[in-house]
C-alpha cells in the first residue's frame, strides 16, 4: 500500500510539471497524448485570444487544468502495484522537473518586463525608436502566456511611441502643422506628463521651426502668429527666449528695400508690419514692430511720391503723395509735397488734350526782380490757375477766379481778347498773382465743369513786368 502511495505521489510530482510526464512514469501512453493536446490546445487559445489582458481567468484555467493532471496521476498511480524501483526515485525527478519548469516560468515571465524596461528608459530619452524595438519584444505573441501586465503596458508605451516617430516624419518633410498636432495628441495622451519629458520642449521647438519656415515664406501676419503664440504657450523655453531676436530678423528680411533705398517697395514692405498693431491689440511685441514701419513709412513715401514724379509716373506719385498729405499733415515737407502734386497735375494736363494758352500779354510794370499776371474772368463759371516753375504753387481761395455773373459763353474755346468777349466797361472778377521772373508752365481750367477743355501753356515772365490777360468760354460747333 505504501509503494502505491508513494507511486502515486511520484505520478503527481510528474504530473505537476504540466508536461504529462506522470503519465509517462505510469505508462498511461493514451493520457500523455491526451494531456499534451490538451494543454496545446489551451496555449494556442491563450497566445490567440491575448491571454495577458485578462490574466485571471486564464491563470484558473490553467490551475485548474494542471490539478487536474495532478489528481489524475495521483489516483492512477496510488492504483496500480507498487512499482520495483526506489520509491524515492520517482519523487526525486518529479522534484527536480518541478523545479526546473517553475524557474524557467519565473525567467520566461522576466522577459516581457526587462523589455518593458528597456524600453521605457529609451522613451523617456525620447529615443522612441530604439523604445519601440523594445517594446516589440515585450509585446510578442510568445510572451503572452506570462500573464503579465508588462505586455500592456510595452503596447501602451509602443503606441505613444508611435505618435511621436509619426510627428518627426512629418517635420522631417517640413509639415509642421502634422508634427505640432502630433505631439499635441502625444502631450494629450498622457495629460501633459509623457513619460518622454522633453516632449513639450520638442514641441516648442516645433513651433518656433513653423514660424521660421512662415518667415521665409509666408506672409508677415503668419509668420508673426507662429512667433507669438510661442510666449504665450511655453512661456519661459529656450524657444520663447528666442522669438524676440526673430523678430527682429523677420523686419530686417522683410525690408530689404527699405535698407537698400528703393523707396516705393519700400512701402509696400512696411504695410504688413504697420497692421499687426490693429491685428493684435496690447501685445507689446506686435507694436514694436509696427512702431518701427511707422517710424520709418514718412521717408519711405515722401521720398517714393518724389521718385514716381521724377520718373514721370504720375498716377503713382499722385497716390503717395496724397498719402503722405493725408498721414502727416504737419511734416516740414508737406509745402514741398503740395508744390510737386500741382506740378504733377500740370503735367498731367499738359499731357493730355487741352488747348494752347497764349502767351501772357504785357500791361504795365512790376516791381524790379518780380512779374505779376492778373486773370480776368468773363465767363459764367469759376476758372482756377495752376503754374509751376522756379516757384511752385496754386491759388486757392483768392487764387481762384470767381465765376463772372453777367457774363456769357461765346462761340469759341478759352482764348485771350476776342470780338465781343472782354470788352471795357464791365467789371469782371480777377486775380493777381505775384511770381519771381522766370519760366513757368500754367494751367487755367473750370473746376466746376469738366466739359470746357483746359488751357495749358509755358510762360516766360519777364522782372518788372505786368502781364494780364482776360479769359472767357466759347462753344466749339467742329
């Protein structure tokens, strides 16, 4: 009875090792095979269905499992005979099988955590692709049956991981949009602690590579928004510390002509930078560099009116002088920039189609140096004088002729004394303008009536002469 006993422990001992070796012992061939599909079965089933998620259950069907191969060797070895060898044979090598299936299940279930270290350490090196080789191992199907929770935790890591590798593909390729939402999601992941803490760090570098791409190429409102929303996000980065300094390197890029003198895209250089200001209100950074376009704008198109006028684009030179007059109505060069927009305006008459103004006619003297022509007006509507020479200017207020009220219009164009026009005995509005001698280009037109053809001529006022001239307004019937 006792060598049954015995048998039957060392069955169970056999048995306990979860190879069916108990069966072996007892020659049961049948309940080997049976046990060995048995247990490939339930592997299978384990490595498939991701045992290490729900480690429990998997641990009770596999205790209950191995017990019963336990019992099972028991009770077929305690009934059969007693066996002819050393009853401490049997135990022995059960003991010793024993031992060596759980120290080998004790290092198999070591692997997927050293993995899991691993590449932990490597993550938080931001080394997420030796990580992720790491994690690979510790995720492999063949770790499953360690029912340990390093699995999930590697495939975690992995994924996270994963992200991260993604964002840098994207910035390798300059899609930064793609790699800063990226590492949002990554930072998202994990509530704002990654386990990889440089990780907000990268992505303010990402935004700070963002802008300067924007700088190179975009327009200064974006580039500006990338820049400044760098502060505000990671304030106190070594990013953030840098946006000042970019800054100033965005003006500089942006206004090269500005640097190099060439005045008109110089002001269109300057535009962008003057309307941060009213783009974003209270943000010192955006008003420094809208107070350096402002301070720099009045040169810039003063001096690109006076270029256009020279140039003789005057359509242009129009446009930013009126600007200029407009923007800074107090500058010590705004007497110079009306001077230029009448002769601009001269020029433009002139070149257009008007009549020949005669030459002025002399009537009496003037002061020794000076000249002085007096308009008379005989015509129903208002006229105004405009000349340019060696000094420029127009008459405004007294300088335009009032409108004669008993006169009529005639049967020809602007002209000088003609048949009934002008005749003596009427007393018809005037003006007297007073001129140092010289060359002057003059234009006498109707304001108020764009139909009558304006006159254009070139003068030559003599010193101490009086000129004057009487005009009227005739209708052409060819």
């Amino acid at each position: 009875m006792a060598g049954s006993s015995s048998r039957g422990a060392a069955a169970a001992l056999l048995n306990a090792s979860g190879l069916g070796a108990g069966y072996l012992y007892l020659r049961l061939w049948g309940r080997a095979v049976g046990s060995w599909l048995v247990t490939a079965l339930l592997v299978l089933a384990a490595l498939g269905l991701h045992a290490s998620g729900t480690p429990w259950f998997w641990i009770t069907l596999f205790a209950l499992w191995l017990a019963h191969q336990v019992y099972s060797g028991w009770k077929h070895g305690s009934a059969g005979p007693p066996g002819r060898r050393a009853p401490w044979l049997p135990l022995t090598a059960g003991a010793a099988l024993l031992a060596l299936v759980i120290a080998g299940a004790v290092q198999y279930r070591g692997g997927p955590q050293d993995a899991l270290e691993r590449g932990d350490t490597a993550h938080a090196a931001g080394d997420c692709a030796t990580a992720v080789e790491h994690y690979d191992a510790a995720t492999a199907t063949r770790n499953e049956l360690t029912f340990s929770p390093a699995l999930d935790r590697a495939a975690d890591g992995r994924a996270g991981c994963r992200i991260v590798l993604t964002a840098e593909a994207a910035a390798g390729e300059a899609d930064y949009p793609g790699a800063i939402n990226g590492y949002g999601d990554y930072l998202a992941r994990y509530d704002g602690t990654p386990p990889w803490p440089g990780a907000e760090d990268r992505l303010a570098g990402l935004h700070l590579d963002q802008a300067d791409s924007l700088a190179a190429d975009g327009t200064v409102e974006a580039a500006y928004a990338a820049y400044a929303a760098i502060p505000a996000g990671f304030p106190g980065s070594a990013p953030a510390a840098a946006v000042p300094d970019r800054l100033d390197a965005l003006y500089e890029a942006r206004t090269t002509a500005l640097a190099a003198g060439d005045h008109c895209p110089a002001v269109d250089e300057l535009r962008p930078f003057l309307e941060l200001a009213g783009e974003h209100r209270d943000d010192p950074l955006a008003e420094d560099l809208a107070g350096r376009a402002r301070d720099a704008l009045p040169d810039a198109l003063y001096a690109c009116g006076m270029d256009d006028y020279r140039d003789e684009h005057y359509t242009d030179a129009r446009t930013t002088l009126e600007e200029f007059r407009s923007l800074y109505p107090d500058d010590a060069r705004s007497g110079q920039v009306d001077d230029t927009l009448i002769a601009i305006e001269i020029a433009q008459i002139g070149s257009g189609s008007t009549g020949d103004l005669p030459d002025p006619t002399p009537a009496g003297s003037a002061p020794g140096g000076t000249a002085t022509v007096e308009i008379v007006n005989d015509s129903p509507e208002a006229l105004e004088i405009l000349y340019t020479g060696t000094e420029t200017g127009t008459e405004t207020g007294t300088g335009t002729v009032d409108a004669c009220g008993g006169c009529t219009t005639q049967s020809d164009l602007l002209s000088g004394w003609s048949g009934s026009a002008c005749q003596a005995g009427i007393d018809r509005p005037t003006t007297t303008i007073r001129l140092p001698a010289g060359t002057y280009e003059f234009v006498v037109r109707t304001p108020g009536d764009s139909s009558v053809t304006p006159f254009h001529g070139t003068w030559e006022l003599s010193s101490g002469t009086a000129y004057s001239d009487c005009y009227f307004i005739e209708t052409s019937y060819y």
